[in-house]
C-alpha cells in the first residue's frame, strides 16, 4: 500500500507538472490568474484572432471531405446533399406546395413517398408548411421594411431556429393537468436568445504579450455581483475601485457576443446530468478561485448554466462594418479556453480520488458555428488542431428568401440537431470523463451515485 501510494503521488506531482508546461507554452493555468492592470486591445478584423494564446486561423472548407476533422465529415457530406436539394420535403406537401406556388417543385426535392404516414405526421408537416410560408413572408417584408437585427431576430431567425430546436428546457414546469402525461427526457437540444450574454472574465482568450500584462481581445467590466459584494462589505468612504482580476469581471455587455445557441441538455438524472451538475456546482472546490457565478460554459448566462453549448449563431440584416466572424471566433475561443480548463482541473481530481490517469489535451469536438445576412445563413466549422485552432468557412446551407431554399434551411438545421444528438454528444460525455466522475467525492453531493 505505501508503495502504490507513493506511485500515486508521483503521478498527481507529473499531472501538475503537465500543466505547468501547457500553461507557458500559451494556456492559461486557472491557479495561477493573472492580476494587475488589464489592458484591452480591440481586435476590428477576424485575421487578428491569430494572436490569441491559442490562435485561431480562418481557412475555406477543403474540397475533400478527407482534409475535414473526422468528426464532421458525415455532417459535412450530409449538408452537401441537402444544399443539392435532394429529399428535403415531406412527399404529402406535394399538392399543398402546388397550391401555393401555382407550380411544382421538381421531384427530387420530395421525400420518398411514406405509406405508414399517420395522420398526427402529415398534420405536423403543413403546421410546419406554413410556419415557413410566415417567415419567408416576414423576412421579404424586413428587407423591404429595412429593418433592424431586433426585427429580423423577432420575426424571422427565432421562428426558424423554433421549427428545429425546441426553446423549452429537458423538463419544463409542471403547470397544466396534461403536463402530467409528459414523459421524461434524457436528452434535449434546445435554442437560446444570448443577446445579453457576455463572456465570463475567467474564460476570455488572452494576448500573449513581453510585459507579461493581461491583454484581452474585448473591453471588460466588473460582474454585477462583484460590484454587489463589494459595496454590501465595503464602507462608504472606501473608494471603489474595479477588480484587477478577470474571473471577478466579463466581457461589456456592449461587447462581443452572439445572437444565439443551441445547447445539448441531459436529464438530471442520467449519469451525465450529474456529472455536469457535479461539474458546476463544484467549481469553487475543484480550485477555481473568484468566481462568482457557477457555469459551464464560457458564459455565467443563467439560462446555460448546465447546458453545453453546441451550436453558435450570429446574426446581421445585412453587410455592415462590423465583422460577425471575429464574434463568432472570439466566442468559440472563449469556449475552446473554459473546455479545457475544465478538463485539466478533472483530470487532477480523478487523478487524486481515482488514481486513474486521463489524457489532459485530448482534441476537442469541433463545433458549427452559423453566420446570418440578412437571408443567407452560411456555416463555418471551429476544429481544434492542438497549439491552434482553425475555423473553416464558406458553405451556405440554406435561406430565407425563397420557400425552396427555406425547406434546404430546415433540413441543413435538422441534420446538424442529429449530429449534436448524436457524435457532439458522444465528444462530450468523454471530454467530461463521464466514466470516471462516479469516482470523486463531491461537495453536498454525498448521496450521489
């Protein structure tokens, strides 16, 4: 026993050691904040992401679907035949799209005919004929209207994302006497409006510098419940001054941020809905100091707390100034930087309780990332390539400007939906090392299995 114990000590000295290294070649080490002055430097042009700790390099999706990272491929080729317009209508919306166009939409483009059709999936398939039929219309009239990204995200983006993810959690509210018959879900991707989400100060990619002074890509306040400690412990006549560490602050609400997600939820009580509850609700404990607020992702946005944030989206009504790729990069670097810290704080506790060893950079599951302009809706890939990360780009997978193109959308959307259902999910249960989670004592969570 002395001798299995001190092998077990070794390991955990050469895991730390492990993360010392990672941290001086450009990973923030969550022990070790950076404190003193933060210094801002606004990045205006998605090429600047390269001089992130991690850099991120745009590139244009490969024409092989070899080059692409394993792990999208299926999705890749998927989206590829659907963009050819191929299967993307119900076969009973034959006659009804007939009517409303006063012409045919040519035969590929319908599914092949379904005899077993029961009456309650053809219903839902003109329920959904016509909610498309509403956006197309509502976004023809926001073009027209020239109207702002608040109207364009009210009357047409959140109506498309609502016909593909639901915008209910896993387990609703119990409210009305049918709600009783509603059966429990395991597992649930839903959308979420993060227009007011900022990037918690503990996740924001930072900009390796000789002074060794913190840099981050985008202007940062204190968190509101900082401000609020600080002022119910503080006297009056103490001059307030904003905290010089970036876990107790986040990114200006004015800042970078998207428009949307689409989030994977697990029920609470599937073995990762505890691990994830596990997760966040014992971070302090794990050794991350100064937060304030539990989360799992590289938001503190209430709605997401234990959630994984699958899909990100943001939108424009039309070609402006502003780069909506640099959003979508800094985002996903954020998430990219909390990922791993995560990982590497597991890593040490499965370690300690365990005795199991993980692998601290594994690579990390790429994510679709979805740009909105005005109608057109393209989709880029953020891979995870070790030192650096790439985001692909280029590849529209559908619009709102015509009924046909409309369908291609949905389609596009439903099959990303199955690939988060299915591959993301896989990624994740084994980034979180679901296996080994039951292993490690928890905080308040002594009952847990």
């Amino acid at each position: 026993m002395p001798d299995l114990q001190k092998r077990k000590n070794e390991t955990v000295d050469d895991v730390n050691q492990q993360l010392s290294s990672i941290t001086s070649k450009g990973s923030t080490n969550i022990s070790k904040r950076r404190k003193g002055n933060i210094k801002t430097v606004k990045f205006t042009h998605y090429e600047q992401l390269v001089r992130l700790e991690k850099p991120f390099l745009i590139e244009e999706i490969p024409h092989l679907t070899a080059l692409l990272p394993e792990d999208i491929r299926d999705l890749y080729d998927q989206l590829c035949d659907i963009s050819d317009k191929k299967d993307i209508v119900p076969s009973c919306l034959r006659e009804a799209i007939t009517e409303t166009l006063g012409r045919p939409f040519p035969d590929t483009y319908f599914q092949p005919p379904n005899p077993a059709i029961n009456p309650t999936e053809a219903k839902e398939a003109h329920t959904m004929l016509q909610s498309i039929k509403k956006i197309v219309q509502s976004a023809k009239i926001c073009r027209q209207s020239l109207r702002h990204e608040c109207s364009w995200n009210t009357l047409v983006h959140g109506p498309v994302l609502d016909l593909v993810f639901s915008s209910e959690p896993i387990n609703p509210p119990v409210l009305w006497q049918e709600d009783l018959q509603r059966p429990t879900r395991d597992l649930h991707v839903r959308w979420e409006s993060t227009m007011s989400a900022t990037i918690a100060g503990d996740s924001l990619p930072l900009i390796p510098n000789v002074d060794n002074q913190t840099q981050v890509p985008c202007s940062v306040s204190a968190d509101t419940q900082v401000v609020q400690d600080r002022l119910e412990g503080t006297e009056s006549s103490t001059p307030w001054s904003e905290p010089a560490d970036l876990s107790q602050m986040h990114s200006r609400p004015s800042g970078k941020k998207i428009d949307y997600v689409a989030a994977l939820e697990f029920g609470p009580l599937t073995a990762m809905g505890r691990t994830i509850h596990t997760i966040t609700n014992n971070m302090q404990w794990y050794g991350v100091g100064g937060s304030h607020r539990p989360h799992l992702n590289h938001t503190c946005y209430s709605p997401l707390k234990d959630s994984i944030i699958a899909l990100s989206v943001e939108t424009k009504p039309d070609v402006t100034t502003s780069d909506p790729l640099l959003q979508l990069g800094l985002w996903v670097a954020a998430w990219h930087k909390r990922m791993f810290d995560i990982r590497y704080l597991l890593a040490n506790n499965i370690l300690t309780y365990t005795g199991l060893q993980i692998e601290l950079r594994p690579r990390l599951v790429t994510v679709p990332l979805i740009q909105v302009v005005g109608h057109r809706w393209t989709i880029h890939f953020a891979c995870d390539q070790g030192d650096r990360g790439v985001i692909y780009t280029g590849f529209e997978i559908g619009s709102t400007w015509s009924l046909r193109d409309a369908f291609v959308l949905v389609s596009s959307l439903r099959a990303i939906r199955s690939w988060i259902e299915t591959r993301f999910r896989a990624s994740m249960e084994m980034w979180f090392c679901n296996n080994e989670m039951p292993g490690v004592p928890c905080r308040g969570l002594e009952g847990s299995t």
